[in-house]
C-alpha cells in the first residue's frame, strides 16, 4: 500500500475484511476487542496507523493482551499511540 495513494472506501473494506481472520485469537477477549476496533474505528486510520495496526497483529496475543490492559507499554511511540486508539475505542463502545 503506498503512502501516497488515497485509499478509498472499497479498498478500506477489502482490507477490513482480509484483517479480520487477522484479528481472529486465541483468547476470546482479544478476539473481541480488536474486531471492535477493526469494525468501529480502522477506517478513520491513516495509511502508516493501519501498516502499523497490520504490525500489531504480529505480536503475541498475551502481549497484546498486556498493552489493551495497560500491563505493560510497548517500546515503539506508533504502536503505543494505536494502543491508545484501540483502547479509546473499547471505551466508546
């Protein structure tokens, strides 16, 4: 996906889609919190956010798990900021 490329609603729901099985866990609760946001909230992200949501998914669910709950923080500034939005996100439902 490019940075520069304008991403339209079609692609938004193609993505969202595909992310789906993605967000799909082994623990039932993490399972449900990152559908909530992928369902609620993935399509106002910009095009880095949702690389950097794609990164996210690649972690361990309980480390996951550790940052929603406020267990622990990750290291890297654009995945704690999406942590914040997940978590802004979980609230708002």
């Amino acid at each position: 996906m490019s940075a520069a490329a304008p991403t339209t609603g079609q692609q938004v729901e193609k993505e969202i889609e595909r992310l789906r099985w993605q967000c799909r866990r082994g623990m039932l609760e993490l399972d449900l919190l990152l559908n909530r946001f992928l369902e609620s909230a993935y399509a106002e992200l910009s095009t880095q956010q949702r690389i950097d949501f794609v990164r996210l998914l690649g972690y361990q669910d309980q480390i996951i798990y550790d940052w929603l709950m406020n267990q622990s923080v990750p290291a890297e500034p654009a995945l704690r900021d999406l942590v914040k939005r997940i978590q802004a996100a979980m609230r708002s439902s």
